[in-house]
C-alpha cells in the first residue's frame, strides 16, 4: 500500500456533503450517508447508493 488514492468519485450535484458514515449493503454494494446545506442554512440528510458493479468500475476491476 502506497497510501495514495486507487480514484476519486464525485457525488450529488451543486451542493457541498460531508459524509457522515459508510455502510457495506447486502448487495454489495456502498451506502454513503451524508449531511448538505440548502442556501447555507437548511440543513438536509442526503443518502448516496453505489452498487457493486458501480464500485467494480469505479475502481477498475471490471
């Protein structure tokens, strides 16, 4: 291990999330939990789901 990044994977759209916490699914797959603001303000839950294949591509193994 060289301590570098396999990839980067960018999420959601024009707004800033913090993760929160990841969790393997039962398809294995990625959920990422996370929280972003509305106008800075309101803030929101957000829930971002990769699935296996998706996370096989991401990384190259496909």
């Amino acid at each position: 291990s060289t301590g570098s990044y396999l990839a980067v994977k960018y999420l959601g759209d024009i707004h800033i999330y913090e993760a929160a916490g990841l969790i393997d699914t039962e398809d294995g797959g990625l959920a990422i939990l996370g929280t972003t603001y509305v106008t800075g303000l309101l803030g929101r839950i957000c829930l971002f789901k990769l699935s296996k294949a998706e996370l096989e591509a991401f990384v190259g193994l496909q």
